[in-house]
C-alpha cells in the first residue's frame, strides 16, 4: 500500500464522522464561532481532496487495464475505503430505514408464505435499558455542564445515540429470521448478518438451548456458528455441507452448523422438517378395469 494510499484511508475514517458531527449541530442551532466554523470546512475540503485525486489515480489505473467504467469505479472505491468503514455506514442506514419501518408497523423483505420467527425477546430489556440510561445521562449532563457549547455538542450527540439503540432494535424487530415455504432457512439479525440455507443443504433441525461465551458471531474450531441474542440460541441446524457467510465487519467465515436464537424455537424446528409420510397410510392402488359382478 502507497504512502499516499494509507493517508487517504485514514482520512477517509475520519471525514464522515467529522463532517455528520458538525452538520448535526448547525441544524440542531448550536452556535459555533465563525473561525472553528471555517476551519472544519476547510480541514473537510482538503480531505475530500486528497480523497478525489487517490480515487481518481485508482481509477485511471482500473482503466489502462482495460476494466470497463463500472467496474472501475467499483474497485478504485473498493481500495480507497476500508471495508468495515462501508459496512459500518450502511449498517447504519438500514437501521435508521428499520426505525422508520418499525413506527409503521412493517416488516423487511417477507415473502408470501415464509414464517418469521422473531429472536428479540432476551435483548427487549436490555435494549430499553440503555435508551433509558441515555436519556437520564441527558438529563444530568445538561444539569451539571456549564457551558452552553459544550452542553449543546453533548446534547445532539446523546440524542442520536438514543436514536441509534432504538435504530439497532428496531431492525431486529423488522428483519426476522425466515423459514420459507420450501424449507429453506434466512438467519438475520438486525442490518448486521444475513446468511441464507437453501432447503436442500438441511439435514435436521433440534430445539437446543445454549449458553455459548463470545460476541455476536461466534465460529467454533469443529465449524459451529453461534447466532446468539442475550448470550443464548435456543435451535440448531445440521447442513450437509459449509455454507459461507460474511460477518458484520466484512471478514468472511463458514460453518457446518448453525446455532441460532427464537423466541418460539419449537415452530422455527417444525417448520424446518418436512412433514413425513405416515408409515399406517395405505398406499394408493389403481382401480380395477373389471367392474363388479352382482351378487
């Protein structure tokens, strides 16, 4: 990686953020001196600079190759920001889109005859627990700091954060896992994991409560995954081959089973099995071509 290169993806870590930041409080009416003001929006524009002429050279580079316009584009962007820094950004907007989805009472991308099977429950508390205790870390800070300016940067920053713990809420409400009407099998939570089993690659489905230790996403030596919510999963799965997924910050993972967390396990397991042919069913016999003779 070129000097140049390595500067322009620092820069690009810290543009955004830089720049949401200081848009939020000019709308929000905080006032900022005039210098400070000028000064951000300078320091930004020369970032975006650096930005532009490294995405450019990347992208003339793509296109001596003889990679067509798109593709081009596609991959100088793909060098210039850092994976994670993509996908933090758009986790983040399908969050905020879930809130909006959450309000209207709808649900993200449900087929006809699928089966949601939502996996909130050991998380609803705690999830309100923490928009309560930024709220009253609002309260306190506004109570305690006296400095207008400072008081008014805090406040716009702890009202998004409470925005963001209800966003994140609510695109596990409105993304559920799905088992769809052939039996095929969507794990999801929230905008941050989405992993699809066709019906084909399934081999059993058990109620299966466990405890594993870790963060989110979880990949054990033997090729486990564990999808846990409020450090449980409640079912698992058993696939006849690795199915490969990509976790929340980018890297990429496979797995042989799949443990996740239902609030309703033993319908997320029903729905998963094929129903079985009854083994007292009579089988169907053709009818006969000579017809009766009366007695």
């Amino acid at each position: 990686m070129t000097p140049g290169l390595r500067v322009a993806r620092a820069a690009a870590w810290s543009v955004l953020p830089a720049e949401l930041v200081l848009v939020v409080c000019v709308v929000a009416g905080v006032r900022i001196p005039v210098g400070v003001l000028l000064g951000a929006e300078a320091l930004v524009v020369a970032v975006l600079v650096l930005d532009a002429s490294v995405l450019w050279r990347l992208y003339a580079a793509r296109r001596r190759d003889g990679t067509g316009r798109r593709a081009a584009l596609r991959s100088a962007v793909g060098t210039l920001v850092p994976v994670a820094l993509r996908r933090l950004v758009v986790h983040e907007f399908r969050a905020l889109h879930s809130l909006g989805l959450w309000v209207v009472r709808r649900r993200h991308r449900v087929p006809e005859g699928a089966l949601p099977v939502p996996y909130t429950e050991p998380q609803t508390g705690v999830m309100y627990a923490f928009a309560f205790v930024s709220v009253l870390e609002t309260v306190v800070l506004a109570l305690v700091i006296p400095w207008p300016l400072v008081h008014a940067i805090l406040l716009v920053v702890d009202v998004y954060g409470v925005v963001v713990v209800f966003a994140i809420h609510a695109a596990c409400v409105t993304r559920p896992h799905l088992v769809g009407a052939d039996g095929s099998l969507r794990l999801r939570y929230g905008a941050l994991f989405d992993l699809r089993v066709p019906a084909s690659a399934i081999v059993s489905a058990r109620v299966d409560r466990r405890f594993p230790g870790g963060g989110l996403v979880r990949v054990d030596e033997d090729g486990t995954l564990d999808l846990a919510v409020g450090s449980q999963t409640t079912v698992t799965v058993e696939l006849t081959e690795p199915v490969e997924f990509v976790r929340p910050l980018g890297r990429r993972g496979s797995a042989r089973t799949l443990r996740f967390n239902a609030d309703d396990p033993r319908a997320a397991v029903a729905a998963l099995k094929p129903p079985l042919a009854s083994p007292l069913t009579p089988e169907r016999t053709a009818p006969s071509s000579t017809p009766d003779l009366p007695a």
